[in-house]
C-alpha cells in the first residue's frame, strides 16, 4: 500500500526502489530531501525512504518515518507502522 508517487518522485525511484535496490534508493532518496529540503513531496520521499528502511529489515527506523508522514498518508502510513511494529522483536 503506497500513495501515488509524482513524476519527480518516480524519477528518483524508477533506478532503484522498483528495481529493488532499497540501500541505493536509501542514498538516493537522503540526498534528494538534503538537496531540496522545502520540496512540495518532500513528504512522499520521506514515505518511500520508510520503506526501503522496512525492506532493508531497519523496522524501528521505518517505523519513526511513517510517524513523521501519517498526517499526509494516513492509511498508507498506519498500515506500515502496524507491519513494523508486528516484526520489530
């Protein structure tokens, strides 16, 4: 369950978060929000940098992302914070 992602958003995924690569999204979506931190969908970047942290197995940290965006992406967001908190030990 994702929101939809704008067209500079897919840019910044098509390498690497649809390819799987979630580490290399990571980086790239990190220096996305560094490099525009005032960015309109600085928020959505924010949502899919939580989930390459859920797939890279980082859940505690993934989890804190989807807190910081719920307000935007409610039910995207509160589906993924329940599967974090469901595999965190």
């Amino acid at each position: 369950m994702e929101p939809t992602a704008t067209a500079e958003i897919e840019a910044l995924l098509a390498p690497t978060y649809y390819k799987g690569r979630y580490e290399n999204a990571i980086h790239d979506i990190q220096g996305y929000l560094f490099a525009h931190p005032l960015a309109p969908d600085r928020n959505m970047a924010r949502f899919f940098l939580a989930r390459c942290l859920y797939e890279t197995g980082k859940y505690s940290e993934a989890r804190d992302w989807f807190v910081n965006v719920r307000s935007e992406f409610p039910k995207e967001s509160e589906y993924w914070i329940r599967r974090c908190v469901a595999k965190r030990p």
